[in-house]
C-alpha cells in the first residue's frame, strides 16, 4: 500500500475516531499520556530496523544485494519469518495469550504506520486472523505525529527505550544488543545518551561497543562482512576475549611476565578466532567428544593460574604450533562454492564451509591446546618434582616398546637421549646434596 494512502488513513483516525484507551509514553524527553487507537492490521508496515532482527536482515541484505522492502508481499513474509524464528518459544507463547485474551500490551506506530513497538505482536495478530478469521483484524497502538524518515533519531530512541531498554531486551537474540549500539553510535548518539536508552551502565555500552567490533573483525578475518547469523552462540567467547585484550592493553597486566608488544596481542586474537569458529562449528559427533568448550579460556585467560600468554615459553610454543598447523588447512573461497552452488543460500553455504573448517581443524586445535595445558600445568608445579616425576614415570611405563612406531619414528630416540640427560643431570644435583642413596 502507498504511504500516502497509509497517511490517509491515521489521519483520519485521529480526527474520527475514538480513542480505545490511553497510554504514556516518553517521547521527546517529555513524558506523554497518548490516545491508542485500534488499526487494521492492513495498514500497517513492518519496521526493518526493528532491534529484535537486526541480525537477520543485516545479513539477509548483505548475503543477496537487496534492500528488505517492509510493503512488497514477498519481503513481508520474509521479514515474518525473522520475526517468528528471532524466539520461536517465546512467539508461541504470545501466539497463546492472544488466542486466549486478546492483545494486552499496546504497540507504538508512525503517522504512516510504521511499527516502531509491536512488530511481533502485529504479526502474530495477523497469524491468528488468518488461522481462525474470528481474531480481531486490528493493532492497538498509539499513533506518533510523524513519519520515521522525518524524525529518524528521536523516533530511533523512542524504539530503543521500548525494545531495549530494562527487562525489555532478555528475550532478543544475543548478537541484537552489540548491532543496537553500533547502530547508535553511527547515528551519534553519545554513550550516556545509549545507556540511558538501553537501561545500562556507560561502561557496560562501551563493552558492548568494544565486543561489536571484535565481531566485525571475526566476521571481515572469514570475508563475512556483515554476515551477523554466522556469530550464532558465539557471544560468551567474544566477552571472554574482550575482556582479556583489555585487561593486557597498555601492558597494564601484573600476570603476564614478559616484554610482550600489540604483535602478541594480536596473535592472542587471531587465535582465539580460530578456536571460536572450531569449537562452535563442529559437527554434534565432533563436540561430544571435545571436552569442555571452555577450554579455550586458558589461551588468555586471567586467572591466577595462568594461561598460555602469561609464560612465553608455553605461548610461543603453542602459538608457532598454532599457526604452522592451522595456516596449512585449505578450504574453496566464498565465490567458487557460490559458483558451484548457485541456488544455494550464502548463509547455508558459509555454515557448511565452517564446518569442513572445523573437521579438519578440530585434531590440531585439541592436541595442541592439550600439550600447552600440560606444559602450563606442569609450570605451575615446578616446585613439586615428586608430583612431576611420578607423572612421567607413568607415562615412559605406558609406551609400548614392541610397536613399528617405537623402532621407525627417527625422532624416539633423540627423546630418549635427552630425557637420559635431563635424569643423569637431576641424579647428579642430588649426589651434590647428599641424595646418594
């Protein structure tokens, strides 16, 4: 439907007809008492700014080229599904209530029936008109003097305050909350200016701000510029890392004892971005058999005991390792398997490519987190040589030296050379201290 005619339209309900009800809302740094009229739904426009799918159609435009046109029937749907599939359980819910009682929370629309509160709620009212035809085929919603392009800021904040702000936001998905801000700050909105919108504190909006960019850098590292559906689940490894990358900033941290440069940190990084897209790729087989997917933390992690970047000896072992095994993984560039997959969705087509990656990543990543833990550990217990050599005790007794690869592997017998040598030397500190016996 034309804008105008949409224009007509609430023009012509605020002139005539009655108000269904009334209620407050904070525009323009006033509070209001606004009248809420009821629309049909027909006359309604689904708001593709809205912060609940944000990641969806950022990526969805990316993936095809094409701005979402919220008035076309097939971008409708499309943005419906968003709307449905941002929190199934949570819609269905809705979808129940309202089949019960009715819409008991008025939405906010623009003068030309844009949703700037209510998208879901607009569309599962429009689900149970079409599904029963008894449903009431009207939106209860109070109705702003302006459109959205005349007062994008003001009515970006009123949206914010509504979809973001307090409690409003726990049912978004995660990825939501960071687009929020970046979005905010573009538009210039001061930090102090975003908290108060979003409920927050200006130091939790300045990590979530910070946390939004080490996205984009994962997703531009992988040519997924904008591609924000391919960050799915991974919010808990960005705020650990994050907060690592801030904590070692300005070489500030007392638990790191080395003369480390921004060439380390960015090493740390890029690891860690590896080990993201390994461990929240793998196939369900692959991850039952992962161990704790939290083990990454000990890469960078700030604890006392420590993590691969404290000890420069662990850290440039694990992180030559790192990238002499990981850089060697080959895998089809973005436009051969769009080549090879014309009908295919980009989406679906970066998700298998991810975890082709991780198949082939997922042994070097854990046999080399595994040797640097243990070569961690036993640095932290470098003050107990009782623990440490019934440990190795155990280990040389359990090799088996009848097999091929004891006999064939060149490198077994320069190990055991050096091991005889680390052994004659500790015998010899002992016999030094009276230890003969």
């Amino acid at each position: 439907m034309e804008k105008e005619k949409r224009i007509e339209y609430f023009s012509k309900i605020l002139k005539e007809k009655t108000a269904y009800g009334s209620m407050e809302v904070w525009y323009k740094n006033d509070r209001r008492k606004m009248s809420v009229y009821e629309i049909d739904l027909e006359y309604l426009v689904y708001n593709r700014f809205n912060g609940r799918i944000a990641s969806f159609v950022k990526s969805y435009e990316k993936q095809t080229g094409n701005e979402l046109d919220p008035t076309d029937p097939k971008d409708i749907k499309t943005i419906e599904t968003f709307l449905w599939n941002s929190n199934e359980p949570s819609n269905k819910g809705t979808k129940k209530s309202i089949k019960e009682q009715g819409q008991l929370k008025y939405g906010i629309v623009t003068k030309d029936g844009v949703i700037i509160d209510g998208n879901r709620r607009a569309m599962i009212l429009k689900q149970a008109y079409e599904e029963s035809k008894e449903s009431p085929r009207y939106f209860r919603a109070v109705v702003l003097e302006e459109t959205l392009d005349e007062n994008p800021k003001e009515i970006m904040r009123l949206e914010t305050t509504y979809q973001m702000g307090e409690d409003a936001k726990v049912d978004y998905n995660a990825i939501e909350k960071y687009l929020k801000c970046a979005d905010l700050e573009s538009y210039k909105f001061t930090i102090e200016e975003i908290a108060k919108m979003m409920g927050e504190t200006t130091s939790k909006i300045k990590e979530y701000i910070s946390i939004m960019k080490l996205m984009n850098e994962y997703l531009k590292k992988l040519n997924y510029t904008g591609i924000y559906t391919r960050l799915d689940k991974t919010e808990g490894a960005f705020v650990d890392l994050n907060s690592y990358l801030d904590r070692y900033g300005g070489y500030k941290s007392t638990m790191i004892l080395w003369n480390y440069k921004d060439s380390d940190l960015n090493d740390l990084k890029l690891i860690y971005f590896d080990y993201i897209r390994g461990i929240y790729n793998r196939t369900k087989a692959a991850a039952s058999d992962s161990g704790d997917s939290k083990d990454y933390r000990f890469i960078g992690q700030t604890s006392k005991k420590g993590s691969f970047f404290s000890n420069k000896e662990v850290w440039d072992g694990f992180r030559d390792k790192h990238f002499e095994q990981i850089d060697s993984i080959e895998e089809p560039t973005i436009e051969k398997l769009r080549e090879q997959n014309p009908t295919q969705n980009l989406d679906t087509l970066l998700k298998g490519r991810d975890e082709l990656w991780a198949k082939h990543a997922d042994s070097h990543l854990k046999k080399n987190m595994g040797l640097s833990r243990e070569a961690l550990d036993n640095l932290n217990k470098k003050n107990e040589p009782l623990e440490l050599l019934q440990s190795a005790m155990s280990k040389l007794e359990s090799i088996n030296t009848k097999s091929k690869a004891f006999f064939e592997d060149p490198d077994v017998l320069k190990w055991v050379k050096a091991i005889n040598s680390i052994t004659y030397d500790f015998k010899k500190t002992l016999e030094k201290h009276g230890k003969s016996k």
